[in-house]
C-alpha cells in the first residue's frame, strides 16, 4: 500500500466511522476543534493508552501521518502551540498560575499604598451656601434650628419660624408669633418630620403640623422659658428655665408622663440616645446626667458628671458605640469629654480653648464636628473636625466673626449648618465619604456661592 492509500484510508477513518459507513445518510465533518463529536472517539482504548505505562500500544493506523492530521485538525502548529490562545502578556512577563495568590496580594498591596498616599479627605475653606437670617438670638443657651428627615430647615427668627426646604430652596414662613417677647426658643423635628415641636419664651410648647402649617396641640407643665427639646418617638422631653424636664406622651389626653426636677438650674441641653433608651439633659449650673427611659417616672437618674466647668449644651450620641456620649462646656470650661454612659466615666477629655455650642458627630466616618464661640485666643467661632477615639484634631475652618450659636446635620449626614450670631445660616460640606475629586459631591452644592438668598 503506497502513500497515497494510506491517506485515503486515514481520511476514511476520520471523517467516516465504520459503523457509519454503510449507513444510507451522508455525514459531514461531525463536529468541530472545539466540540468533537465522540462518536468518532476510541473511550476504551484511549483510557488504557492513558493508564498503562507499560504496554507499548503499537497500530498501523497512528503513524506519522495520521499523527500529522491530527494536529493540523486540532489546531496545533508544528510546536504544539495553540493558535489563537488568549495572552494577558508576553511569555517573560507572565507568571506560573500557581502564583495568583501572591499575584492577588501584589495587587492589594499596590491598591493599599494608593490610598495611603491619596489625601483623606479636604476640609472645606469656605462655605457652600450662606443665608441671610434677619432676627436671629445671640444667645447660647437656645436651640432655635433643627433639620428634619424631609430635608426641611426649621428655624426661628426673633418671633417668626421658618422653614427652608433644602431640595429646591422654598422658604415658607410657618407662623409669626404676635406676643411680644414670646419667641421660639427651642424648636425640634419629630424622627419622622410630621410635626415640629416649638418651645417659647414665656413657657409655652406647641406641637405644628408643617405641611398643612396648622397648630396641632399646646401642651402645659413649664412656668418659664422652654431652651431645649428632644422627640424619643411618642415622647416629647422638653428642658425649662425652671429647672424641670418633663416627657408628654402626645397620644395621651394627659399628656404629662413624668417631671424631674434635679438640675439646681436651666435645662439647656436634651437628647435622647439612637436606641431611645437613655436620656442626657445638660444645665447650666455646669451638670450632666444620664437618665434610663424605664426609671424616669422615679426621678432616678443613672449617672450624674460634674466634671465641667461651665453649662452643658452641646450633646450628642455617638452613633456606632450606642453608650458613648459626647458633651461640650460653656465659657469657663471649653472641654469636650467623651464618657462612657454604662461604666459611668470620662474617656476622652479635651481642650478646645473656646466656647462650644453645638456638637455633630459624622455618620460617614470616625470623626466629630464642634462649632466655638467665645475664646481665651484666636481659635473663636470655628468650626472643629476632631478625629476619634484619639480626638486628635483633623482641621478647623470657618471664617465667623461672631459666635456660633447652634449647629445641626443634614439628613444624608454630609452637610452641616451653622447659626451665627452675625444672623447667616452657613453651610458646609464637611462629613460624608473621601472626594475622589476637587469638587464636592452634594444636593446642595453649587446653588449658592455667596449671600445672596434671605429668609425674611
């Protein structure tokens, strides 16, 4: 048999089984490189050419030839080789896949080194947006500015209350109040932001449906101004002048729940923990305690701290360590302390060397934000990012030329708005994740650059 016979043969072999080959229908090639047909396949013998290293299996059928048509049909060049293969890179640069664990690591380390270098994030060197407030209180033991989760600023100017929507920058004016020397001295958004709670001047407290700007409800109990409130659901706490707390369950007809009356002075910080459990009142004869909501009735308090020096408005709760408070001290005392409400002790005390009358911690990150007023030095009416739990200082920006009077949060925890005594709303875009850019990412951002939008 010559050559020539012997290709034939090969190629009958290949492209036609012998038990197809007396078959009446005419088969084409069956299959193709990637997806051969199996019928054309010897399973048994190839499984005992695999498993056996000592049997020489010799056929006149897998000569050079066939070894040849073999290769060619399976897209292999004279190197064995594929053609066509997919390559990330060059043969010398292209590492054994029993490296890709390290691979893996390379890459993560390189990722790691990028952040390192990569600026954290960029304190703000000016405001976003400042707002004209006409009627404004220079005074630092009222809260006349709360911001609610309907992206609503309710704030109080002298004896009108407004609300600024912060989506498309309405104002509408939600009451005047005609008493003269009755104003807002407290004014506080339920957790849901259906109804505003108003505490006044001459110890009046009023519950305000914003949306259809309708008086919902008044509620007695106070002889004497109203400074602070705080919404802990159902309940309403509010903090007076004539040293009482008392919490009104506004589903009741009779409203008052409970009155304390421990503070030796005014009630002019409240605020209730992120669990509803616990409730801090600052006063200004310089005390802070921490209530339990079970053992209110009691007038049992769980923790008294007479560690500052001056009055105690500025609390807040620490939103990823639930028993971690944060409380700021008037002039005479200029310390923020950190204390650990269940083992009863101060963590975490610093100077700030001025006046603090509002504190924000940041939901984004480990961080909290302090507004100043007064100061021994040049460190007056700024504003303080103080990294935690070290509280060492990240930066400090704000150019207010008086004090600040009360600082509050937006919503989505990026934006934070100040009230100065120089009456303008100032907001700034400090909290919130790190800027992969220059520009900062905000609903707010670019509306305003200078004062140029009154609320009057």
């Amino acid at each position: 048999m010559d050559q020539s016979d012997k290709l034939r043969l090969l190629q009958s072999y290949w492209y036609s089984p012998r038990r197809l080959h007396d078959s009446p229908t005419r088969y084409h090639f069956p299959g193709d490189r990637f997806l051969p047909n199996r019928s054309l396949m010897d399973l048994d013998r190839a499984h005992t050419l695999l498993t056996n290293k000592t049997t020489d299996f010799k056929s006149s059928k897998c000569d050079e030839v066939y070894q040849q048509k073999l290769i060619e049909s399976q897209s292999l060049n004279s190197e064995g080789k594929r053609i066509m293969v997919f390559k990330g890179s060059s043969k010398s640069s292209t590492k054994s896949i029993r490296f890709v664990d390290e691979l893996r690591q390379e890459m993560a380390t390189i990722s790691d080194n990028k952040s390192k270098q990569a600026p954290y994030r960029s304190i703000p060197k000016a405001e976003m947006i400042v707002l004209d407030a006409p009627g404004l209180l220079d005074d630092y033991y009222v809260n006349i500015m709360s911001w609610g989760k309907n992206n609503v600023l309710a704030v109080g100017l002298g004896p009108t209350l407004y609300l600024w929507n912060s989506v498309d920058q309405r104002i509408h004016k939600l009451f005047h109040v005609r008493e003269e020397d009755n104003w807002p001295t407290s004014i506080t958004w339920s957790e849901e932001a259906r109804t505003l709670a108003v505490g006044y001047t001459c110890s009046n407290l009023q519950l305000w449906d914003a949306e259809s700007s309708k008086l919902i409800r008044s509620l007695q109990g106070h002889s004497e101004r109203i400074t602070s409130t705080a919404w802990n659901g159902h309940i309403l706490t509010s903090g007076s002048r004539d040293k009482s707390i008392i919490n009104h369950d506004i589903r009741a007809r009779n409203h008052l729940a409970s009155c304390i009356k421990k503070h030796s002075d005014e009630v002019c910080g409240l605020k209730w923990s992120n669990e509803g459990d616990r409730l801090a009142s600052g006063g200004s004869e310089k005390q802070l305690y921490i209530w339990e909501a079970s053992k209110m009735s009691s007038s049992k308090f769980l923790h008294l701290f007479t560690d500052h020096c001056a009055a105690v408005k500025a609390l807040a709760w620490c939103p990823y360590q639930h028993n971690v408070l944060a409380s700021g001290g008037g002039w005479n005392d200029r310390c923020i302390r950190i204390w650990n409400t269940q083992k009863g002790i101060c963590i975490h005390s610093i100077e700030t060397k001025a006046q603090i009358s509002g504190l924000e911690w940041n939901r984004h990150h480990k961080e909290i934000l302090s507004s100043h007023g007064y100061s021994t030095g040049e460190d007056q009416n700024k504003l303080c990012l103080w990294k935690y739990p070290s509280m060492t200082k990240v930066g400090e920006f704000g150019n207010h030329e008086p004090r600040i009077i009360n600082l509050c949060q937006s919503p989505d925890g990026v934006t934070v708005v100040s009230a100065v005594a120089d009456e303008t709303l100032r907001f700034w875009d400090v909290f919130g994740p790190p800027m992969t850019g220059t520009s900062m990412a905000s609903d707010l951002q670019g509306l305003f650059s200078s004062r140029n939008s009154l609320i009057r």
